[in-house]
C-alpha cells in the first residue's frame, strides 16, 4: 500500500484508509466484533488511517478503535478524529474551553495522551474563518493534547480558507467522480501549502458501488433513508448531494467505461487516490470484504485514463450544473 506524507507532521498515512462513521452504527447495526474484523482487516492490508469522530456512536467509533489499537502494540495507524458536532453548529460553541472538554474526552475514549490529529467537524463558515479558531487549536498543540489538526469541510471556499492557515495539517473534503470541483482549486492550493487531503464520501454513500437500483431500499435508521435532501444534515453527505436516480444513470454510463476486470468502486477509488493533491481517500467499509477490495484499489496499476475521460464527461452532462453551484 502507498504511504504518503501527512502535511509537515513527519508522519505517513496509506492511499486508501478507512472511514468509521459506520462502526458508531448510528445507522445500520454493526456489532463490536464485526467492526474490530473490519479494522483488523483494513490494518493487515496496509490501512495506517482511520478517520473517526467524537459523534460516531457518541464515542463508540473511537472506543472500539481504542481498544483496538491497545491491542496492536508497534502499530503505525494514525487515528484522525473529529470534533464540534456535540453542541449546536453555531460559532458561540467553539470556544477554547469546549475545544478541550472535547479533545480531553477523544482522549479518553482513545485512550491516548495526544490526539494524532483533530479535525474541526465541518463547522460554520464564520469559524473556518476566524483567527481566535486556529489560536485555541495551536494552544492544545503547544499543551500536548493534540498533535495536529485539521478541518473537515463542505465547500470548496471553506476548504481554500483553512489551507491558507500556516499550521493547518488537513483539510477533509468530498471527492468522487460526482463531487469534481476540488480538483480545479483545492487539491492544486493544498499541494501547494503542504496541506494533506483526505477525500470522504469517495463511493458517494455505496452509489458509485454500482450495486443499488431503483428498487433498492434502506433501513429506516441509514441516512440514505432519511437524509436524502439533507433533513439531518448537509444533504452533500448522503449520495454526495445527487438526486438518487441521476446518480443510477451516471453510473451505468461510468460501467461502460471501467477498464477490463476492474469493479466500478476499486476504479473510482484508485482514480480519486492518483488525483494529484489527495492524500489519503477515506471509503466506509461495513464488511471485511469491503475493506479488503478497498485497501486492494491502493495497489491496483491500471490505466485509468479512459475511466478519467468518462467521469468528466458524465459530470459534466449529468451533474455539474446542480453540483457544482452547491458545494
Ligand atoms: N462531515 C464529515 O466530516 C464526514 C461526513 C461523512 C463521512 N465522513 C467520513 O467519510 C467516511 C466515508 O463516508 P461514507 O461511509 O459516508 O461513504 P462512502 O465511503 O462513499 O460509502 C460507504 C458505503 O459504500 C458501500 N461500500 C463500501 N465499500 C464497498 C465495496 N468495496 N463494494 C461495494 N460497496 C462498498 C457500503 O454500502 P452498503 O452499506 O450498502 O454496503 C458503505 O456503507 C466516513 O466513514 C467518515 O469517516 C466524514
């Protein structure tokens, strides 16, 4: 699996790592032991990121992941966990004394001295923005309780702004066939600041699996039942913001273009890894199969020049025009 370097941290995180929003099983039901088969299985394969958050399971992604890696002495995973979504999104919340109780309960539940790297959880535009933000995070830099930090964003503007902040070590942003705006600005200003980018959503929630149809029905407790127009939250994190039966058109248009023997997910996750600027691509695995075929598309030495060629043309017939106003 290709390692890269994570922004100035000294530090090196796998092409492919795994996202864990899905083991909190705040939708969907994934018993303990499954998901410890799942980072067991990812970290086997070379997989040396995990991206959490405090809110996943109210802390129950971070635990198990805790207790996982208690059990992997020697181990080089790097844990990226999030913070900000306990309180209500409003810039009063993220104050000093908040950034601690939450960065001191990620440790806890982790079970570490120092946070490898907390990235703000796509907060309103007003703290992406402001100074006193990156203030409070450099002063539990300098504390000890975190190593590093990043944000998690929405848009391309709220992501351009964070890399301009010389002590930013990432910026986490949606990036798929479907989501092609960051390719123009953001990916160019990270590589150029050394900012790291951890590409989130890169199956557009299990559409660009290729495996779903109109017919096709969720759990009344997954957010691509009842998140579809953003009624829980920013509605780009479920399908990436695509009205579901586009999405099932784009991807019987990219099916016809993959190259020989390879599956509609592994070439959408090795395209987004080889963009220039991303450095790790996050995908959700619910399985061991899954997070064994996704770590696989790290090592994968395809041609995907005609797959690339594909995904600008769909996105620019298909999605462009509602895309890439939005986000
Ligand atoms: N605001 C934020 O910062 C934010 C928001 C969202 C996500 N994230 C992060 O990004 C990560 C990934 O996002 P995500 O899980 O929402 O979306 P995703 O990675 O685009 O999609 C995950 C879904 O794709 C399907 N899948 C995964 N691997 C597969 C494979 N090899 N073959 C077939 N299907 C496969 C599964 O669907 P089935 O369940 O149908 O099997 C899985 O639930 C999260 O875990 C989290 O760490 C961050």
């Amino acid at each position: 699996m290709q390692q890269r370097s994570l922004g100035s941290t000294g530090r090196s995180v796998s092409a492919i790592g795994l996202g864990t929003w899905q083991l909190g099983a705040d939708w969907g039901d994934v018993s303990e032991d499954d998901a410890r088969a799942v980072l067991e299985a990812s970290a086997d394969a070379g997989v040396t990121l995990f991206d959490t958050a405090d809110v996943y399971g109210d802390g129950r992604s971070e635990q198990i992941i805790g207790r996982f890696l208690a059990d992997r002495p020697g181990h080089e995973i790097t844990v990226a966990t999030k913070m900000g979504r306990r309180a209500a999104q409003e810039p009063a919340n993220y104050t000093p004394e908040n950034f601690r109780a939450w960065t001191d309960r990620s440790r806890r539940n982790l079970g570490v001295e120092t946070l490898d790297l907390v990235q703000l959880h796509c907060p309103p535009s007003e703290v992406i923005d402001a100074d006193v933000t990156y203030d409070a995070l450099d002063d539990l830099v300098a504390a000890g309780a975190i190593a590093a930090y990043g944000v998690s964003v929405e848009t391309v503007a709220q992501a351009l702004s964070a890399i301009a902040r010389p002590g930013l070590t990432n910026v986490q942003i949606i990036v798929n066939p479907f989501r092609l705006k960051p390719l123009d600005e953001v990916l160019p200003a990270a590589a150029e600041a050394n900012v790291a980018v951890f590409a989130r959503v890169p199956l557009a929630s299990g559409l660009l699996s290729g495996k779903y149809s109109s017919a096709t029905r969720f759990a009344d407790n997954d957010h691509r039942s009842y998140n579809r127009h953003g009624e829980a939250f920013d509605k780009g994190e479920t399908f990436s913001g695509v009205d579901y039966e586009t999405g099932l058109r784009a991807v019987d248009e990219l099916e016809t273009a993959l190259p020989d023997g390879v599956s509609l997910p592994a070439a959408t996750l090795a395209w987004i890894a080889s963009r220039p600027g991303v450095t790790s691509v996050i995908p959700g695995a619910r399985n061991v199969r899954q997070a064994v075929a996704n770590a696989a598309a790290g090592e994968m030495e395809v041609d995907l020049s005609g797959f690339d060629t594909a995904v600008h043309d769909v996105y620019d017939r298909l999605l462009k025009a509602d895309i890439h106003p939005q986000w």
